[in-house]
C-alpha cells in the first residue's frame, strides 16, 4: 500500500488474518454478467440516462 498516496491509504484497512463474513465466492458463481448489465440498464433508463 506504500505506493498509494496518504488520502487513499486512509481509507483502505491493512489486511487481517479473520475470514470474511460473506461468501464472496458462491456468491459470484451465482452472478450473470448478463442480468447485471440488463439491471443496470434498466436503472439508467429509469433515471433517464439512457434512451431507449
């Protein structure tokens, strides 16, 4: 982290040993790039900021 500047190193907690309380993993497996992209989509199109 000695590369990022002082602002940034601020924000980011140093690594630690405790495993994560969520399964990142399955939880990827399960994604579809697909219904993320037609989720986002749809979010933009309802902000208006993107026609149809």
């Amino acid at each position: 982290m000695y590369f990022l500047p002082n602002e940034s190193r601020n924000f980011i907690s140093p690594p630690t040993s405790n495993p994560p309380i969520f399964n990142y993993v399955s939880f990827c497996k399960i994604l579809s790039i697909n219904d993320i992209r037609d989720k986002v989509e749809t979010i933009l199109k309802k902000q208006n900021f993107i026609s149809s």
